[in-house]
C-alpha cells in the first residue's frame, strides 16, 4: 500500500499515461521512478531504502517487490505474475512526450544512439530530442560481448514507435557515422520519417545525370562552407539521396548528411540537435541516475529498469523546461512564422547556467519543500539551449 501523498500523486500520473500495464506494473514503475529521482540513483538498494522509509515499510519487502518488478515471472513468486514487457511502453511513453510539447510544435526530431556500460551492455536506443538533452523513447539491451547484427534490433524498435506520432507530424531521425548503413535509411524512410545520417568522408557522390564521380572529400574544402543537391552516394551499395554538406568554422571536420528531404526543404544545421543525445547518457549515468553503476547482468532485466530511469528522465526534463519558460524575460521576442523551422542559430544574452534535466530536479525538490502537489504541465514554448551557436526547436 502507498502511504507517501507525493508517491501516490505520481503514481495517478504514471498509470493515466500507461493505462495498458496492471496495478502492480504501474505502482512497481511509478515507485522505481519515483525512488530514482528522490535519491538520484537507479541502485535497488538505495531506492529501496528510501521508498522503506518515506512509505513506512520494511526495507526487505519493498526490495523484494521492486527486485520481482524487473525479473521474468518465473522468478517471481506467486501464480499469476506476469513479465512486464518494456517494449510495450514506447508507444505510450513517446505519446506521453509529445502530449506535453506546445499545442503549435509538429515537428521533432530523434537520435539513434549505442551507448556502452563497461564491458557488459551496449543500450540501443532511440532518443527525443529536448531542450538540449532528451528523453529515451525505445531501447534494446545487449551483451557487450553478444556477436550479431543490430539489424533486426534497430528494425523493432522503430516498428515499436511507427503508430505513436500523430498524423501531421513531421520527424528527423538522426545518427552519427558510425551507425550509418543503407539499410537503416531504408528503414526510416519505410517508417514515413525523414532520415538525417551522418557518413564518412571517404567515398565518392555523382549528380545525376552525369556520371562522373566525386569525392565526398572535396564536397565542402575550408571551413564556413554549405552545399546541398541531389545525388547518388558511393560506387556500392548506390543510394539516391539529397547530401547536405556544412563545415563550421572551428571544428575539425565537416558534417555530410544524407537525406530524403529536398535540398530546399532541409538544413545541414539541423544535424545539430544530434549532440544533445550525449546528454541523454550523462543525465542517464553520472550527472542523473548513476546507471553506468548498475550490478545488473541480464539484459532482458535491464531493459525493463530503463523504463523506469526513461520515466524518471521525462519527468525532470518537463520539469526543468517548464520552470525555465516561467524564468524568460517578459522581452522576450519569438522567432517569426518564416524563421520557424526544426532549429536556427540564435544567441542569447541570457546563458543557461544550469541544465534543463538538473533544473527541473531543483525544482521539483523546491515544490515539495513547499508542499506543492507533482504535476506535468504542457510547455508553453521550447526552453532555450545556451551553447554559442545553439539550436531552437520551433514550430512550422
């Protein structure tokens, strides 16, 4: 039974927004979740711990009830245990994101991502792009040392969110270099979305109709140059595609992205939301949830804990951006409709000293000091992202 006020608030918001899971699937998320944040850490034994103390239990039961919340059923005691199945939350929880975006917002953008914990998972995962950071939406755990194609892995998990986006909506989908493969642009194309893969330079481009080949080396030479056409992209394995091309002044190397979209209707500058992904693991592991901690070896369990730190990482995203909208100078000018695009290069006076994930935690600390009640409110606008040239995710 819940006695906590403030965890049993948040255990109605969690069950409204996954109505599918049973009684004892939500209060096992709603209290994972919930111990997370509270303790800033995914470990059973402090969440454990915690919820014991602020719900007026024994310690060893609540352990054993969010331990079996993760586990198959088979290992759980009782006759009619079920094995909660993390896949069947993406759906719901991109829903849930997106019910909380400005009511005027139909365009976001994704990542595609690995990231590694040691030497015993890689995380497949497909991320949100917010506010500087995001939220992970789909994932798959795997054995570090597992050999096979991600393949069918990507392919799931992009089956998992294709009915979740609202119709109208538009969606880029990003990926660094690494994972680029011919068939995962397929696959995004398939999807009705618009793929925004990063390549290699090495390799060489035609523009149709000529057939003479280029190299991708010489798209763009010296910094502060863009291009964009039409093309065909390497000897083998051809691909038809739009190549947009930026080099910015100060980095190393040049973006080449390759698209769907036509040249008019797209902007290398885009691929710029893509590092916010990175923010996504620092929230999930050192700066947030300690996940890079884990004592978890199976997979399959650690797959489920992710939706819990996924939840707990919605909530303190939503939180911080409402709280820094609520912060905005009254002077503050929005974008015209013209310049309303998935991002454009701004400057503000005012840096963000904070992140978005770290402001909402602070606030949502400050508002049960003050007895406030948890709540997740739609935000007015996209919260600003202080680098120097930072990208703004706006409405069409």
């Amino acid at each position: 039974m819940l006695k906590n006020e403030y965890l049993k608030q948040w255990t109605r918001i969690v069950s409204e927004k996954m109505p599918h899971l049973s009684l004892p699937q939500v209060v096992g998320l709603a209290t994972w979740s919930f111990g997370i944040v509270m303790t800033q850490s995914s470990s059973l034994t402090r969440v454990s711990q915690f919820i014991a103390t602020v719900n007026g239990e024994k310690v060893m039961a609540v352990r054993q009830r969010l331990r079996e919340w993760y586990q198959e059923a088979k290992a759980k005691k009782g006759q009619k245990r079920r094995t909660l199945d993390a896949s069947s939350c993406f759906a719901p929880l991109l829903k849930w994101v997106i019910s909380l975006l400005p009511p005027n917002i139909k365009q976001i953008a994704l990542a595609l991502d690995a990231t590694t914990i040691g030497n015993k998972f890689v995380v497949l995962s497909i991320n949100i792009l917010l506010a500087g950071s995001g939220i992970p939406i789909a994932w798959c755990v795997v054995q570090a040392t597992q050999p096979g194609s991600w393949k069918p892995h990507w392919q799931k998990l992009i089956d998992d969110l294709c009915g979740a986006i609202p119709t109208g909506f538009e969606v880029i989908v990003t990926a660094d270099r690494g994972l680029y493969a011919d068939w995962l642009y397929q696959m995004i194309v398939d999807a009705r979305w618009h793929p925004f893969l990063r390549i290699n330079h090495q390799g060489t481009y035609r523009i149709p109709p000529h057939d003479t080949w280029q190299p991708l080396a010489d798209v763009v030479r010296v910094p502060g140059q863009s291009w964009s056409s039409r093309v065909v992209c390497f000897k083998t394995n051809p691909l038809e595609c739009t190549l947009l091309a930026y080099w910015d002044i100060g980095y190393k190397d040049p973006w080449l992205i390759v698209t769907d979209l036509e040249p008019t209707l797209a902007s290398a500058l885009w691929y710029g939301l893509r590092p916010s992904t990175e923010c996504v693991y620092r929230d999930v592991k050192s700066d947030g949830w300690q996940w890079h901690h884990t004592r978890l070896l199976n997979p399959k369990r650690a797959e489920r804990l992710w939706l819990a730190i996924a939840v707990s990482t919605l909530w303190m995203l939503i939180y911080g951006g409402e709280a820094e909208n609520q912060s905005l100078a009254p002077t503050f000018k929005p974008l015209r409709s013209q310049e309303r695009v998935f991002c454009f290069p701004m400057k503000w006076n005012r840096p963000r000293h904070l992140s978005c994930f770290l402001l909402g935690w602070l606030t949502l600390i400050a508002n049960l000091l003050n007895h406030l009640p948890i709540h997740l409110h739609r935000w007015s606008c996209f919260p600003s992202t202080p680098v120097d040239d930072f990208y703004c995710f706006n409405s069409s």
